[in-house]
C-alpha cells in the first residue's frame, strides 16, 4: 500500500461532489484519500489536544505526514534546535500510530555540511524512530546519500526538480517519497494524465520493491492537487489492484 494525498485537507469547490459524506473538513478527505501532509506544522506549533483530536477523526489506516517547523530548518538552520525539536516531538506523539513520516523540507540557500547535518539527523534519530524524509534543496546535498543512507533517511524525489540529483527517490531505499509542487507553474499547475500513469508505475515499482512509500501533492494553490490526487487514486488501483488500501470509498 502507498500513502497517497496532498499538502493540507482543504476542499477546493471544484471537487467537492468528491466529498459529500458527512463530517468536517478532514473526516470527509480522509474518506477518499488515506494520507495528509501537515504543511501548517511548518508554520506555527499545534496543540497536542489538536494533533490527538485530528488523530481520533480519521480511519484505522490513515496516516499523517508532518513538515518540521521553520525555526528549526530555516531560522536556525540545524543547529542549536534540540528544544524547537523537543517541543515538535512532544507535540506530534499525540498523532500515536497514525503518525507516518517527517518530513525536513529545508532552504534553497542550505548547503550540505557534513558534520552539522550528520549531528542534526543523529540528534533527530536518537528521539525518533519512524519514517524521516528531508527534501534538500541546494544541489551539494547531493554529497549526503552516504549519511542519509546510514541513518536509514529518504531523500524526497521533488517536481519540479531543484537539482540534478533530486528528481528521483534517494537516501534510504526503504523510504520512497513523492513531493509534486506543480509544473510549469509551482504550486498551481496540475499534472497531466500522462505524468499521472507515469507516476502510478513509478509507486508500482517502490511498492513492489518492499519500501514504503508516499506521495503527497502539494499544487494546492489552485486546488490541482486534490484533483490529481484523486486521478492518480483511481488509475492506479485500476491497473495495480493491491497498491491502495481498499477502505477506501469510492
């Protein structure tokens, strides 16, 4: 099974035929897709009430993503954040099993530095065991798959591409994790059906091969991403029947 949704549980007008059963926002998402990328985490700190109220509303399987906040990433750029990592940590436990993954999106201007993120990840790991995915963005990062394999962290495979190395999963192979930000125009564009049935091979291919595997539409601003969420939902469990939990209402 992949962890398929989008960046937020906003329901964009032009698909809300998609989403009539009852319940708020997240709970009539949630009966469609079965994963959701916390983006607003990235931004201000949520309640741990919050996090076990949003866990309590979703079904058995579905799982959260949750972007680390800005102070640690971009504000105090990995170092010097063990108490902004705390807090997170302690924050998001009250998500209990329905917590999937991490996800360290970090700045265009962050250069791989090999003992400050080598330091960094181990501090991470020592609090948290789970699924941890990072989505560098300056092209030295390339240097990093040794570390990121050693502390079993995927590298996110990012459309549009930032650099050579970053278009196609990396890291820990038994992590695979799709970021689609919309092409050509970022966080607007929808994907076309083509990329889409490329894309459903490509999960085909990570599930098949025992990793875990996410993929998270973040073309939000125009609302595109719930529509190719939902595409991409119904091509795939057409062509590959075991790929998508099958709870799922359709």
């Amino acid at each position: 099974m992949i962890h398929l949704g989008c960046a937020g549980w906003s329901l964009s007008r032009q698909y809300a035929d998609e989403f009539l059963q009852p319940g708020s926002h997240l709970q009539r998402y949630a009966g469609r897709l079965d994963a959701v990328e916390i983006n607003s985490a990235f931004y201000r700190p949520h309640r741990p009430a919050t996090y076990a109220r949003w866990a309590a509303s979703v079904p058995e399987h579905f799982r959260f993503s949750v972007k680390l906040p800005r102070v640690i990433t971009h504000e105090l750029r990995l170092e010097n954040c063990e108490v902004a990592l705390d807090a997170f940590l302690g924050q998001i436990q009250h998500l209990g099993y329905r917590l999937g993954c991490l996800l360290v999106q970090l700045p265009p201007s962050l250069a791989h530095d090999a003992r400050r993120d080598r330091y960094f990840f181990e501090a991470l790991r020592r609090h948290h065991a789970g699924p941890v995915a990072v989505e560098p963005r300056h092209a030295s990062w390339q240097a990093a798959g040794p570390m990121l394999t050693d502390l079993c962290i995927a590298q996110v495979a990012a459309s549009p591409s930032r650099f050579a190395a970053d278009a196609q999963p990396a890291g820990w192979p038994g992590l695979v994790y799709w970021r689609l930000h919309g092409v050509p125009r970022i966080y607007h564009s929808e994907y076309s059906q083509q990329c889409l049935l490329q894309l459903a091979e490509r999960l085909q291919c990570s599930h098949g091969a025992g990793a875990e595997t996410w993929c998270i539409f973040d073309n939000t601003a125009s609302g595109a991403a719930l529509g190719n969420a939902l595409a991409l939902r119904r091509w795939a469990s057409a062509t590959y029947p075991s790929l998508l939990d099958e709870t799922i209402h359709e």
